[in-house]
C-alpha cells in the first residue's frame, strides 16, 4: 500500500475498482483530532472543487499549516486561478512546447488541441516531456491543458479536472498514472525507517567537475541519518517531487539559465529551506554583480574595468591596466570562461570573440600568486580553509583543455582555522556577509599590496579528502545541522 493519504470530497469518488490505498473524506481531514498531528504525512488532495474558501481550498491550506505535504499547494492552486498569474509562469516553456509540437508527431486535426495530464503523464508520448514540465511547474493531480496555434503553438488554457468529472476511458489512465506517482518515490529510496526530516540533494552524475564527489555525497547520506535526516540523491527528472521534502541542497553547478535555479526558485515557492538561495545563485554567478557589489562595499578586488558591447574599449584597459590582462565571461565557472590577453592584438581577438556571446565582459589586471586561498562560510561562520595551487605550467588552478575536454587540477592544502592568517578570514567573511547567509566560498589572494578578494562562489567544492580533510565527517554534520536548524526555525515560524 501507498504512504500517501488520499482526500476525497464524497466516499463516492474513490470507486471499488481504484488502487488499495488510504483514503479520507476532506470534512474528516479538516475536523478529526487524529489527522491533525500526523507525521510525514504526504497528501493528495482530490476534491471537487478547489475554489477560494472551499473545503478542497481548506484541505490544502490547512495541511501546509500541519506541516504536511500536500498537492495542490494553496500556491498552485492560486497560480490556476487566473491566466493573467499563471501565464507568467508558463513564458519558459516555450521552447519545449515548439520542439514538441513542430519535431513531433501528434494528432492534429485543426489548430486546438486538448491534452489531459494525470500526475505528470499524457496519452501522448511526443508530448510527454512538455506534460512532465507542466506538472512541474503546477504540481497538481488532474489538469487539462489547451493548446491553439495561430503563427505558432500556445498554451490558450490550463483548467484543474475533478476525479468525479472523469469519464470512463480516462479513469484506466488516472489509476496508471496514480500509481507511477505513488510509487516511484517509494521504490527508489526503499526507506528502511522514517526519518524525522527529508533532505534532497540535487546532484548530476554525469557533471565533468562537480562541485562534490561521489564519496562526499556517499558521506552526507552516511551522517544523516546518523542525524534523523533522510537524504535522497535527486537529479533533474526528479522536478516534480521537490514538494515532497523539507529541504533541498543543490550539488550541481549553478547558473541562472539552468534548471539548478528553477529548481531553487521552486524550493523557495514550496517553502522548503534551500541552498543554495535563488537569491545567492542570482548574485554569485555573475562577475559583473559581484564585481560592482564588492566595490561598492570597498572590499579590496583585483582593478576591474567593464566592457560594454559596442564600445571602444583598448584605450580604456591599456589606460587603467598592464598586460597581461584577464578577461571574463559574467557567468563563468571552474576556471572557463577566464582568459588571458598579453598584447593588444589577443586582446582584441579575445574580446571580439567573447561579445558575441554576453553584451558585458570583465578586464581585470593579472595577480599571479602561487596559490588562491577558498574560506568556506557557512551562516556567515567560516566552516573551512583551503589553499588550491595552480595547475603545473598554467596560471590557473584548473586547467582545461578546449579540444579534448580533459582538464587537470593543481594540488591543495587545508588548514585548521586557527592557522589562517586573521585578515584572510576576515575580508571573507566580510565579502560574504553582502550576499547572505548561505554557503559560500570566498577566492582571495595574498598580493605583495594585501589581501585581494578575487570572487564568492554560491557552490563551493566540498568533496571527501578535501575541504574535509581537516574537520573529516564533521564538515558534513555542521552543514546537515544548519539544515535541522532552518528546517525548525521554519516550522516554529508557521506555528
């Protein structure tokens, strides 16, 4: 049998030929002392109608107050309410919903089509990714969606189905889909105890350089639930699932187009803890913030120039730098998107080249330091100190290799805190107090003029043997205790 608890408005419409599950009528889910205090609870809300004020709308809202996990979330539910709200949220589907209907084969008579989704699944295989996104983005359990195309295909309108309003050919489908739902979740985790928090960790195994390895997401597994904690491996497919846990850590590189962000963004929207914070993925990942952020704060960085698409610019960087100069893409990470110019001639080269793919870039003058000192933060607490050593022969720590995709990496040494240099760990701590309190890490380099912060990543490294090897398992047990302690901090702030 499920662990999820069904919520039917009328005992009617859960018919004798449905799955063996757990079911309730919403008046005894919403009055009954015994529903009120249920642990883990994860619910699927089915009622008749979900209008403001009705009971399928009390279901769901007062299942978020017990802190039980429910779809529709009132969130959704208001998302559906109006085209004006949910049109917003459908503008990043576009380019799947053309490569569906245009590469795709679908029955299509005129310029309407009518698509039924159940749980994220459709009748129409070619359109099934489109109907995994949906759900995604509208997490609830009966919708129809209708598409028209005038010039191009457009979603015309999303409408929530009640279960009694089913017909039969449909209900075959409902019970499949239902069961997929129900039971995936179930079989890939094979829960041996109910643990008494859920954290996601979103991880992508075929990542070139992640940011922790198999051995560190082994051990944050290991010491969790050491901790009450069940920590479940997710990866992208697993969109959809997001409302299902209390928290979610992303161990993916992060970028804002990229679905590490719209994976956080939908934490948030959900309620759950997450790091990182779509707010802190906004402001690290692009150079040009951090850049003018840290400035601004009179944080000590390397001189910086901006480069604007379409301006003369030479004069500008050879006036304020000496070569070599580096050259920044806004939004690079482990060491791409960082070049090095020696003369005017690669410099314009390289610039030329890097405007056709961002309106912005960063000149920056070269500090070559044998090493780059990483303080790990976390709540604005430092949490580790490491010092990674330039790859053999290359100024950088990572070097990579265009042609072949290899890449090799220069040697590291972490350090007890204690035995950091005071101004090291204080200008750290400084630069990533005006981004928040996540998870940090914080590049600076030791110059002949001071201390130089070079940036603050919003997804450091923590792989096994590494960032550990000074606090080992400890490292991974005071990340996974932040998490209890926002996770509870929530939960009294709902109370």
């Amino acid at each position: 049998m499920s662990s999820h608890l069904i919520i039917v408005e009328k005992e009617a419409d859960w018919q004798p030929s449905f799955l063996d599950m757990q079911v309730i009528t919403v008046k005894d889910y919403l009055v009954e002392p015994e529903y009120f205090t249920l642990q883990n609870a994860k619910l699927i809300n089915l009622c008749r109608s979900y209008r403001y004020l009705s009971q399928g709308y009390y279901c769901s809202l007062l299942a978020e107050a017990r802190h039980h996990r429910i779809i529709p979330t009132v969130r959704t539910l208001r998302d559906l309410s109006s085209k004006a709200i949910y049109s917003l949220n459908i503008e990043s589907l576009d380019e799947l919903l053309q490569q569906s209907f245009n590469n795709q084969q679908y029955p299509q008579t005129t310029d309407r089509l009518e698509l039924v989704i159940f749980f994220g699944q459709c009748e129409f295989p070619a359109l099934q990714k489109l109907a995994q996104q949906l759900f995604a983005t509208f997490a609830c359990p009966l919708l129809k969606v209708e598409f028209r195309h005038q010039k191009q295909w457009s979603i015309y309108a999303i409408r929530i189905l009640q279960l009694n309003a089913l017909i039969d050919k449909q209900y075959e489908f409902f019970i499949k889909a239902l069961n997929t739902y129900t039971l995936r979740k179930t079989s890939i985790r094979k829960r041996r105890r109910v643990y008494r928090y859920d954290l996601a960790i979103l991880h992508n195994p075929q990542e070139t350089l992640p940011p922790s390895n198999t051995a560190a997401l082994r051990k944050f597994v290991d010491v969790g639930h050491k901790l009450d904690i069940d920590v479940d491996l997710i990866t992208k497919k697993d969109y959809s699932r997001l409302a299902e846990y209390d928290a979610l850590f992303i161990r993916e590189t992060t970028a804002i187009e990229h679905y590490t962000y719209r994976f956080a963004k939908k934490a948030e929207n959900e309620n759950l803890v997450v790091i990182d914070d779509p707010d802190s993925i906004l402001r690290c990942t692009n150079k040009v913030y951090l850049a003018e952020l840290l400035k601004s704060h009179k944080v000590p960085v390397p001189k910086t120039v901006i480069l604007y698409k379409g301006s003369a610019y030479t004069r500008r960087i050879e006036a304020e730098l000496d070569y070599p100069v580096v050259l920044k893409i806004p939004d690079g990470a482990f060491s791409r998107g960082v070049f090095k110019a020696y003369n005017r001639q690669e410099l314009t080269n390289k610039v030329g080249e890097l405007f056709k793919t961002s309106d912005i870039i960063l000149a920056q003058e070269y500090l070559y330091t044998p090493y780059d000192w990483r303080i790990g933060i976390l709540n604005r607490k430092p949490l580790y100190a490491c010092q990674y050593f330039m790859s053999d022969a290359h100024w950088q720590i990572v070097k990579h290799d265009t042609e072949t995709g290899h890449y090799d990496e220069g040697r590291f040494h972490t350090f007890e805190l204690t035995d950091v240099p005071e101004k090291v760990i204080k200008t750290a701590l400084r630069s990533a107090s005006y981004i928040g309190d996540g998870l940090y890490g914080v590049d600076l380099k030791e110059t002949e003029q001071g201390i130089v912060v070079i940036e603050v990543n919003d997804n450091p490294n923590l792989d096994e043997g590494v960032e550990n090897a000074v606090l080992k398992n400890e490292l991974y047990a005071i990340i996974l205790r932040e998490f209890i302690r926002r996770i509870e901090r929530k939960s009294r702030h709902f109370r």
